[in-house]
C-alpha cells in the first residue's frame, strides 16, 4: 500500500536529498569522499547528517518536501532505514555504500567509494526492484532468528572497541558462537505444509551476491523473485564454530551444515509470542508468527547503466 507521502506526481518532484548516517564507516576520510560525491551530484544536492533512530523521518521528510531522489549514504541498515520510507512512493534510491560489508550495493555493482556511486546516479539509470519483508518489515539483504541477532548484538561492542572493520565482524562471529547456548524450536510453513526444526539458526536471503560471496547456494531461488531460507542443525558450540569456519572457506555442505527451503512466501512459527529478528544488520522485536513476504515493485535505485563502465 502506498504512503500518503507519496501523492505527488513523479513529474513535480526535483532536487536530491542526501542522508548521510553519522555512525556509518570506517574512517575520517569517508568525510572527504563524501563532499566528492557531493560535487559530483551538483547544487541540486543537500546533505543531511542524521543518527541512526532519526534516519527514517528523515526520508519521509525529503518524500513530503517534494525530492525526486532521496540518496542512503551509509552500510545496509541506513540503506534498508531510508527504502522503507520510499517504499510505495515515486522516489528514486541512490546509494553512497559507507558500511562494512555494503552487500546490496556491491550487488547492483555499485562502487564502493561515494565519488563512484555519485557518478552512477548523476547517470540517471534507475530500475524497479523486488524486495523482502518480515511482518511487513523490508529488508534487503537477509532476515534471521537464533544466533545472528546475538551476533549483531555482540559486533556492537566489539565495534566500540576496535572501530567498524570486517575483521572485527568476523571475530564477534567467532566470540557468539563459542557462547551461544539457546538452539530455537520453530515450525516452517510452506505452501501450507509445517516442518519441525530444533535449530541455533534460520536465516532468509534476499541477496544473491552476499550468497555467492560465501559460496553458498540458493541465488537461483533469489533470482526466481523468492527467498533462500537456510535452517542449520543443532551441532553445539563447537558444529557452530565448524560452521563459521567452513563459512570463511566457502565450503559449506548442503544437506549437512545446512538446509535449504525455496519459497515466495513462508511462515516461522516459534514457541515465544515475541522474538528478536535481525533484518540486515539492525535487531527488531516482533510479535510471532513471523511471515515472510515478497514486495514486489518495491521502488526504483540507480543502478549503472548495462555494460557502463564509467563507474568502475
């Protein structure tokens, strides 16, 4: 269903609003790449440094003052924080990819450095896209419970301590794993079949480029519009472990280290009435059961032109 917001017609919007998440990236000069960008993209562009919880007011804000595009400067949670102000309107995304990892924009091959991506959408090539949703949540890249809410919550601090790195992703990975001790008891429904699963782990893909960056399978599920929902076994500390490991090496096992369910739509019924989801890197208490739908037409982002290669 389409916003209130976004009443007015495509044709009377102009300007772009950049929202930049001040707790986004990984060093001062991301500062200096930003005002690149910002010369690429021209006078028609004003920047807005916001925190974290203000980022989706913000982008309802640039709806309601008429931009034709709103621009997510920051890694997938400010990216997710500004589509799902723009789902339904007649906005376009742009993205300045300024997080750890940036897996949906490196999935639309957008540049990972702001001047790169600024020249993309200054391009003006857009395409309308499908995307996923928890109890009406969008997400863009994955939605999960069990241990990666834990592991988020665990990055937190370990972020504090040592600044926004993957390889201090990786190792509170590793640190939640060895403590994780609360495998989830869960019912899958799919097609209006249930199965049983005892599992520390169910983990719903949206993004075949993070799938195929851990060798894992399941991006022809994404491809066909659906998701690839992985449920791991209940191993123990030291099977999680193995798995995090085999996940480094990009040799996990289907059949074995997981299991993989194919569908459009599908419920998670849990023991617990609420239970903690993450949804592309940021934590969200949500009432059970928990039904995954698709979006479809979600909105339009600027993506590089097909075989342009001048944003490389």
């Amino acid at each position: 269903m389409s916003d209130p917001i976004a009443a007015r017609p495509a044709q009377d919007r102009a300007g772009i609003r950049v929202i930049c998440n001040d707790h986004s990236g990984r060093n001062s000069r991301e500062a200096e790449a930003i005002d690149l960008a910002m010369k690429v993209l021209g006078p028609q562009a004003e920047l807005c440094h916001v925190k974290g919880s203000d980022i989706t007011e913000t982008a309802r804000a640039a709806v309601r003052d008429g931009y034709a595009t709103v621009v997510a400067a920051g890694g997938d949670g400010t990216i997710m924080a500004v589509a799902s102000a723009l789902n339904g309107t007649d906005c376009t995304l742009g993205m300045l990819p300024l997080g750890t990892f940036n897996f949906f924009a490196r999935g639309y091959d957008i540049p990972e450095d702001p001047e790169g991506a600024a020249r993309v959408i200054a391009a003006g090539h857009a395409q309308t896209i499908d995307l996923g949703a928890v109890n009406g949540r969008l997400f863009l890249n994955n939605a999960s419970i069990g241990v990666y809410p834990a592991i988020l919550k665990e990055r937190e601090t370990v972020y504090r301590r040592w600044g926004r790195r993957r390889i201090a992703a990786h190792w509170s990975v590793l640190k939640t794993f060895w403590r994780f001790r609360r495998p989830l008891k869960v019912e899958i429904e799919v097609e209006g079949q249930r199965r049983r699963f005892r599992t520390p782990l169910v983990f719903a893909a949206r993004s075949a480029f993070q799938l195929e960056h851990f060798g894992l399978q399941g991006a022809d599920c994404i491809r066909d519009g659906g998701f690839s929902v992985f449920v791991t076994p209940d191993v123990g500390r030291l099977g999680l472990l193995s798995d995090a490991l085999r996940l480094a090496v990009k040799q996990m096992r289907l059949g074995e280290d997981f299991e993989l369910i194919c569908a459009d739509r599908l419920v998670i019924h849990t023991k617990r009435k609420r239970q903690l989801v993450a949804c592309d890197g940021e934590k969200f208490l949500m009432d059970g059961p928990l039904e995954f739908t698709m979006v479809r037409d979600a909105f339009r982002i600027f993506t590089p032109p097909p075989g342009d290669e001048a944003a490389a």
